[in-house]
C-alpha cells in the first residue's frame, strides 16, 4: 500500500517505522510542516513499561531512546515555604527534539520517505494515498476537515497552562505551588537532558487576568515568573518560544475525542484521535502505543482488508483509553480544585496529589480520605475491596449529583 502520514511527530515517525518492518513492500512517506529539525516543545515523559514495549517492537529504536533519556525517582513539592519530597516510581524524560531525530533517521533507515516543509491541507492533496494517516495533532487540519464524518468533540478545561523550559536540571519530578494576591499559580517540572528541563506552569483563569498574564510579553511574563518560582528555579531562568507573545502560548487544554478514528482511507493517530491531561504524561507513550497497534492491524493488509483492519485498530486503542482516560479526567479535576487540598500539611496534600486519579477522592473529605487511604494501603484485602468499590460508588455519587 501506499502510506502517507501527515504531520511528524512520535505516532506517524513510529507507525512509519513498524510498518516497514511488518511489511518491507509498503510505500510509506511522512509529511512534517515545519523545516528539517525544527520542533517545539521541551521534554516528555514515559515510564518503564513503554520501553520495554518498544524494546518487543523496535530493539533498534528503543535502544538509541534508552540511551538518550534521563531517569528519576519519587518527587519533591514546594508548597508556599513548606517542602516534603516523596519516595516513588522510576519515571523517564527526553528531548522531544532528540525523539523525533532518533525515529526519523530510523525511519529513513527503513526506506521511509520524509518531506519537511509541506503543508498537506486536506485528503485531496495526496490523491495516490491508499490510507492517509492524520497525526497532526489536537488541532488536526484533516480531521477538522471531515470532523462531522468522525463525530469529532472538544471540550476545553478550566485552567491556564503553558509549557516551558529552564537550564536548572531538576532530579526528580518536581512541584512548587505559590499563593499569590489573585489566587494560587504551581508549576511542576522534570529533567529531560543534562541540560535542561520542563516546566509546566498552571493556575486557574482568574489567577492568570489578575497577573496580567493574558496581556504581558514574552520577556516580561518570564521575569514575573521567575520571581514567582525562585525557591524552586534556584537562579536559573525560565526559558520560552521567541517567536510569538507569551500570552499567546497560555492555552486552556482541550480534551478532543471522536467518535469514529477512520472515514474514507483516513485514519487518526496520537493527539488527532484522541488527548489526555497533561498533568498524567501520558501523550507520548499513547500515540507511540496506538502506532503499534495501528501498524500491527495493517500488517500485510490490502485494499480490500483496510477497512476491517482500521476498525480493529479503533476498537482496540478506544478500549486501552478508557480507564486512562478516566484517571485524566479526575486529574484535571484536582489541580482546578486545588483549593479543596492546598490547605492541608505538605505530606498530606502530596499524598493526595499521587491519589488525584481516584474517582472517588472528589466525594470524600480530604483528611478522611487520607487518613482511610494510609489504613488501606497497609491492608492488602482493603486494598482490593477499594480498587473494585472505589469507581462503583464514584459512579453512583455522581449520578445524584445535581446538574450544572
């Protein structure tokens, strides 16, 4: 078949990748807007279990990602002048620049074909294509084409957040929330080289109006920031995009799902399918995961199989989502509650923060829930009663909540 995957981020890079090594004969080319090693962005994160799965599908790949990522454990918050640091998982990070160069020379390796500097407006553009692959992102220009066919729906949180870098290399996964006169601002933050890390900084919109932060510049939004997160920041500055306002960066996160991810040879990969909270670090490791799937589905598929194999790939990856789906919904949650927590003793609140995912944290006290969750967790037969009864009681609490 002839492949072409518009946008070149990790899914249609990795989709391009495995489907070469599935099928050698397939005529696979990638389509990137942006110049040959332009890319936006900092750091992204993964955890152990997607290496060793990309280690399954890819040794090549996985190798050359093990080798350029840093690791971590546990975390430390920052909350006002108090801190608590928290022993827990090992977590991974690495240049989103860095991942995209390594699976694009794998992918050239392989026979993929890339073109930089293309702008594919819509499926007419690729009249040869016998599947076109839309991993162009949240704001995806092909699905947006056809959304009524995909049953496309985005719904956008209440928070502010914007991504950015520092020069301060941060050990482990890093949190600092600051009360201001117009309410509280936090940002989180992790190592993704020996240089560099990301920091995500959020804070309700009312918090972001009252700092001015919807009106300031680059510069001057950075000052303010710094000074803000100087304990945590330690000197080292914040360091954001030059080519456009600041203010123009802060973005409310959209939440896209879709009914269908396939309609006339055009299938949706990675963010064009589907987006979960960045406050979870999921994005990466779920478009590499739906490329696997989506390239195994193809396998050696012809014309006449594609569309029962991209049914498959939807059914597949749509069942994958859910619980995960669900653990961003309730994480969004906690941070635009944050209020419900923030007053609690750092160790607590930061016990509270790992448990955000919860369903059922929302509908109990937060000092009870912490005080039964440290008994719980002590328990291992309360431990299983609480992972079955938690979402059945958050389900049924939920539907007698009164409408909005």
């Amino acid at each position: 078949m002839k492949i072409h995957c518009v946008g070149g981020g990790p899914a249609s890079l990795y989709l391009a990748i495995l489907a070469k090594l599935h099928e050698p004969g397939h005529e696979i080319t990638v389509h990137e807007r942006h110049a040959a090693g332009a890319s936006h962005g900092w750091g992204v994160t993964f955890w152990p279990d997607l290496l060793e799965e990309l280690r399954r599908h890819d040794p090549v790949s996985a190798r050359a990602i093990a080798e350029q990522c840093v690791s971590w454990r546990g975390g430390f918050a920052y909350v006002g002048d108090r801190t608590t640091a928290h022993d827990g998982d090992v977590g991974h990070a690495i240049g989103r620049h860095r991942l995209r160069t390594i699976l694009a020379d794998r992918a050239r390796e392989l026979g993929v074909r890339l073109e930089y500097g293309v702008e594919i407006g819509g499926r007419e553009d690729l009249p040869d294509a016998d599947l076109v692959v839309a991993g162009d992102g949240a704001h995806s220009r092909l699905r947006t084409q056809s959304a009524g066919h995909f049953g496309t729906r985005v719904t956008t949180g209440a928070n502010r957040f914007i991504w950015l870098g520092t020069t301060r290399v941060f050990t482990a996964f890093t949190f600092a929330f600051v009360e201001t006169d117009h309410g509280w601002i936090w940002c989180y933050a992790y190592g993704y080289s020996g240089e560099h890390s990301t920091c995500v900084v959020e804070c309700s919109k009312a918090t972001w109006t009252g700092l001015g932060l919807d009106r300031l510049g680059h510069g001057d939004a950075l000052r303010l920031l710094e000074k803000l997160f100087a304990t945590m920041l330690d000197g080292h500055p914040l360091l954001g995009r030059t080519d456009i306002e600041s203010h123009a960066l802060w973005q409310a996160f959209p939440t896209v799902t879709n009914e269908s991810w396939s309609h006339d040879g055009l299938a949706l990969i990675g963010d064009a399918a589907h987006t979960t909270h960045y406050s979870i670090g999921a994005g990466t490791s779920l478009a590499l995961r739906d490329a696997v799937c989506l390239a195994r589905q193809l396998g050696s598929t012809d014309m006449a199989g594609l569309p029962a194999a991209l049914a498959r790939y939807e059914r597949e990856r749509k069942q994958a989502l859910l619980s995960v789906q669900s653990a961003a919904r309730h994480s969004a949650q906690w941070y635009e509650n944050l209020t419900r927590y923030i007053g609690l003793e750092p160790r607590q609140m930061f016990a509270l923060l790992g448990q955000r995912h919860s369903p059922l944290l929302p509908y109990v006290p937060p000092q009870l829930y912490y005080h039964l969750d440290q008994t719980v967790g002590r328990l291992p037969s309360l431990r299983r009663l609480k992972q079955s009864l938690g979402p059945r009681l958050a389900r049924a609490l939920q539907s007698r909540r009164p409408p909005a």
